[in-house]
C-alpha cells in the first residue's frame, strides 16, 4: 500500500489503513517515546495518545516533508504536552565529582544504540529533555525554551551540563570494560 493509499483510508477511518499505519511507525515512535519518558509504561501512553493525534489530525497532513517526520513531530509534541501537564522540574546533578575522567575520547563510538539509549535515559529529566529535542529533534535553543517554558539560557546549560553528563557516563562505562 502506498503512503497516498494509506493517508486516504485513513482520512476514511479505515482500521485496516489505520493499523497499517502503526505498524509502520510504532516501533520508530516508542523510541521517540522512550526517550522523554520516566519508564514504558509513560512511553506507552504518549505512543498511545501520540497516534490518537495523528489519525485525528491526518487531514492536516500536507506531504510537503516525509510522513515519518510528520508523525515524529506529533509524538514529540505529546510527548512536551505530557511532560508540562506534570509539571517539569530542572534538576542538577552535583558538580561533586561532575569532572571528566580521563579517557578515551572516542568512546561514544564503541557503544551500542541500545547502550547510549540507556544511558541518556538516566539523565535527570530536565537534561533528558533538551538534551533529546536539541541534539537528536533538531530544536532551537530558542524552541526549547518555547515549548517548555523556560529561558532560552537554561536551555543552553542544561545542554551543556547533559553533554558533560554524558560524557562521563561514556567514559566511566568505557573504563570499566577495560
């Protein structure tokens, strides 16, 4: 079936169009998902109510970028409105022992997909967040700073405090298999 056929039976509310649809993007999306989420259970419910969104709002869908991108963008987005309905609180890590180890600079590349997943998953909420919607959605600071109501200078600590987080995380990890 192509995108044009599917995005029609879906304007139709087609089931058949409509659970083609998910199962071409579920899987992508959960990890979208995942990422801002505090456990599967959340990620569960944002992918649920993310897809609620897309077959409500298929119409809008205007095929001027991928349809993938179109979906991601939604799922981002109930994912933000979920995180503010639960009021999001900026945490910071102490900067007891928040120093670089030494090591290998090049150790991000030695990890699995899964193994950075899982790290940038124990980031505090508030570094998860922007770190996610700047380095991998692609957001502004200044669009960070928008949709989750904060400065656009928070945005850019949080940043910086994510990286040097994850930095030592990768390190740390890296030392311990040697």
């Amino acid at each position: 079936m192509t995108e044009e056929e599917l995005l029609k039976g879906c304007l139709e509310e087609r089931q058949d169009c409509q659970r083609e649809l998910y199962k071409r993007f579920a899987g992508k999306m959960m990890v979208v998902c995942i990422r801002y989420a505090k456990d599967k259970l959340e990620a569960e419910d944002m992918l649920q109510d993310g897809f609620i969104k897309v077959f409500d709002n298929v119409g809008k869908f205007k095929q001027e970028g991928s349809l993938e991108g179109w979906v991601r963008r939604i799922m981002v987005n109930t994912a933000l409105n979920k995180i503010r309905a639960n009021k999001m609180k900026f945490e910071d890590i102490s900067e007891t022992g928040s120093h670089l180890a030494d090591g290998d600079a090049n150790a991000i590349d030695k990890l699995s997909e899964e193994a950075i997943l899982e790290i940038i998953s124990h980031l505090p909420n508030g570094y998860k967040y922007v770190f996610n919607m700047f380095a991998i959605e692609g957001f502004s600071h200044k669009e960070i700073a928008e949709k989750l109501g904060i400065e656009e200078a928070s945005s850019r600590s949080q940043y910086a405090k994510a990286r040097k987080y994850l930095q030592n995380q990768i390190i740390q990890l890296e030392q311990i298999k040697l």
